[in-house]
C-alpha cells in the first residue's frame, strides 16, 4: 500500500518535472461603506466605490516548489496581517509562509491597517467596520492563492523594460539658501529649486504566456516607482493609478489575463508636476503607464526559468532617537491631535517619536526577501517605503539582468530614505522610524541575498 502510494506520488512529481507553471487569480477585497480609510492622518470613512480593490496573486511552481506574489490594493502591509495569511496559506495550500510576498499598491484610497500607534485613534482603524475588515483579509488573501495554485499551468516567462517619462517625480526640492527640503512644491522656481534626487522611469513587464507558440498571456508582473496618490483625500474607494494600468494592460493584451503590479521605491515620487504646475488624473497615469508597457511588449524576451530560489531574512533596524524636549513636545501635541488637524508633517513627527518612544526595547524588524525566477529575472521585497535612490542602487549592484522591487512589502517600517536625505529633513524624515544608514543596510543584505540564490 505505502509502496503504491510512494509510486503514485513519483508519477504526479514526473507529470510536472521540468515545467515551469504558473497560476494567476484575484479576489475583491473592496470594502463595505464606513470602513476607515488610510493614506492621511485623518478620520475617513469610506463612502462609495470609485473601482474595486484586489488581491492579485501569481504563483510560481517548478519540480514541487512554490513561491507566490500576492499584491493588495492597499495602502500597504502590516506585519500581523502578513503573518496571518502566509499562516493561511500554509494550511489551505501548502505553500510555506516564507515562500509569499505580499505587498500593498500604497493606494491611499483604500482601507487602514492597525499600526499600533496614534495613527489607529486618528483613523479609527480599531472601530467594529475597520476590525470586521481587517479580519476578513487573511482568508481573502488565502484565497487569492488557493485560486491562482488550483489554476497552475505550464507557462514562459518573459521580460521587457519600458519606460515612463515626465510623469514622476521627485517631490522633495532643494532652494538655494534655504536648508530644509521643500516637500511637494506645487510649481518650480527654476531659477532657485532642483529636485534633491532622481526619479525611476523605469517601466518593468513580466509576461507569462501559456508554454504553445501562441498562447495567450495568463498574467503580468508590473513594476513602476510613484506614490498612488492621484484620487485624493476623498471618501470613495479606489485602487488609484495600477488600477487604471493592470485594467488597460489586461483588456490590450489578454483579457483572460491578471496583471499585478508591484510599487517600487517610491518613498520620494509622487505624481505632483511641477515643472508645469499640472496634476495628471488618475486615467491620465493609468494611460501613460499601459502606453509604455506597449511600447515595450514587443520587446518581451523569455527567459530561461528554474525552480524558485527564495531567501528570507529579518534585519533588525535601529531606531531613531529623540531629545527630552522633542518627546515633550510630541505628548503636548497628541493629547489634542484627535480633534485638531496641525498639518501633515507635525502630525507625522508626532505619531513616530511617541511610537518610537513606546516600542523603545521592542526591536524594529524589517523582513527582506528576494525570488529568482531565472537567472535574469529576480523580485525583490522590501518592508517599507524606499527612497528611489535606494531602489536605483539595488537595481544596478543586483547581480540580475532584471530586478524587480515591490516596496511595502511584507510588512512596513515606515518611510526609509537614503543617508543623504537625513540632514535634508521635511516629511519623509520627520516620520523615518529606523535610524540614518537604515535603509543602506536592507540594500546591503538584498544584494547579498541575490548573490546567494544567483549561483
Ligand atoms: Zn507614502
């Protein structure tokens, strides 16, 4: 009987060796009216739905193992509710937690995740609608993959790089003369200002056809660094500008197709156009976006791909320190800061140093990951939101043809900007929970982990 069983076992493992499958599905995760809203230190509940919110999920499989990338459209991922899933997923499809990546769009016209700081009371994220939706995830997310693995078929990976110019850019400025970076300046003074860094224009395409000659594409792994922004501080659900892009991507080449897409590191990128004073729309984005990857569709080229190579590992990050005053100051500010709105960047200041100050002997983990999926082709996930320098230097030390970084992903540390940018202050900085050189070290221990599933 045992012996059977064992030859049983061979047969289902020789029918797939060699095949590289993948599997692609997604589950709507809109919410109900009422549910608390993130993405702006404020109280939203939301009212109506602008167009509907996913976890899209690609699973990979080649000789019995598995990796899966599963991208929510949300404002990011916490680490409870990435612990969760994964534990979900390891029970309903037996894919080890270790071996998913999840990561939010970082649309900010979806629901909050409990953060455990001041930022729960100021959204209401613990009240019964925001509780009920946060509790119902897991089980969404799950199955999301349990879907995307039942739908595992023997599929080609190809890769293009396309590109987005003069719809991103780098929202902190430097002014002559003055010290502190200006943040989200509506219009340059071309005479005085210059962006502080670069933008990524970089368009990644991820195609995964079925193995025929013709086969139709089954799914898309989309890569692109900008904060989704452009719906604004509404009360209407919406996926943002990668809805706009994976819906285009999709109806124009394979309806049947889910298209994902991944943020990359764009802790400093946002849509606002100041060299014109102009706000591109949400369809506006969404459009340039699905253009470029047109434009770089032809170029598809497969890549030879193996059994995923995954790596997995938690950085302890150090934590910013404060003075006596500046805590002073942050408790005098909390105790009104319920009721009374003082500005973004006060209230960013605010909610990180009584959090820092609170989880002061709770270490600051940050989980790096890296899949291979060819020896040209490596995802990369990091924990936060990733100054675009950061992303760049990754990208080009990567031992990796092809490099694409999902920010936000399994869990968050907040924003994490490049060395340079500290002494530069402003909003980014202000709520930077790890300390100067933070973000150098999770590219450090990326490129290591690239290097190790390279070989
Ligand atoms: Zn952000």
């Amino acid at each position: 009987m045992i012996l059977r069983l064992f030859f049983c076992l061979l047969l289902v493992l020789q029918a797939h060796a060699g095949d590289f499958r993948v599997g692609a599905a997604r589950v709507d995760i809109t919410p109900k009216d009422g549910t608390p809203l993130g993405g702006f230190y404020k109280f939203r509940g939301s009212e109506g739905v602008l167009d509907p919110l996913y976890a899209k999920t690609l699973v990979f499989e080649k000789d019995g193992v598995h990796a899966a990338i599963v991208v929510l459209d949300l404002s990011g991922t916490v680490r409870p509710l990435v612990a969760e899933s994964r534990k979900a997923i390891q029970e309903q499809c037996g894919i080890e937690g270790d071996h998913v990546m999840i990561s939010g769009t970082h649309t900010h016209s979806g629901p909050q995740q409990p953060r455990g700081s001041l930022m729960d009371d100021i959204t209401k994220v613990n009240s019964p609608p925001g509780v009920a939706y946060i509790s119902a995830l897991p089980g969404l997310i799950a199955q999301s993959v349990k879907e995307a693995k039942a739908k595992l078929t023997a599929a080609r990976a190809s890769v293009a790089m396309g590109k987005a110019e003069g719809i991103s850019f780098n929202r902190r400025v430097l002014r002559e003369g003055v010290k502190e970076a200006i943040w989200q300046p509506q219009k340059l003074n071309q005479a005085t200002d210059k962006p502080a860094g670069p933008i990524d224009p970089d368009v990644g395409v991820v195609a995964f056809h079925g193995a025929g000659a013709d086969a139709a594409p089954l799914g898309a792994l989309l890569n692109f660094a900008m904060h989704p922004t452009s719906v604004g501080a509404g009360t209407k659900i919406s996926a943002d500008y990668p809805g706009v892009f994976t819906k285009l991507v999709s109806e124009r080449h394979g309806p049947g197709m889910i298209s994902v897409f991944a943020n990359g590191c764009c802790g400093n990128i946002n849509h606002g156009d100041y060299i014109n004073g102009k706000r591109r729309s949400t369809l506006e984005l969404g459009t340039a976006l699905a253009d470029a990857t047109d434009a770089a569709w032809p170029g598809l080229k497969t890549v030879a791909t193996f059994a995923p190579r995954v790596r997995s590992e938690l950085v302890t990050l150090q934590r910013r320190s404060f003075t006596p005053e500046q805590i002073a100051k942050a408790k005098d500010m909390a105790a009104n800061m319920l009721t009374k709105n003082y500005g973004t960047v006060p209230m960013a200041e605010t909610v990180c140093i009584l959090e820092t100050v609170e989880k002061q002997s709770v270490p600051l983990l940050a989980e790096v990951q890296v899949i291979a999926l060819s020896d040209e082709l490596a995802i990369v996930a990091l924990p936060g939101e990733i100054f675009v320098e950061l992303g760049l230097a990754l990208k080009k030390a990567s031992p990796f043809k092809n490099t694409i970084i999902a920010e936000l992903a399994n869990g968050s540390v907040g924003y994490v900007p490049n060395r340079e940018s500290y002494p530069q202050g402003n909003y980014e900085i202000v709520s930077a929970r790890g300390e100067v050189g933070s973000g150098e070290r999770l590219v450090e221990v990326a490129l290591r982990l690239l290097g190790e599933v390279k070989k």
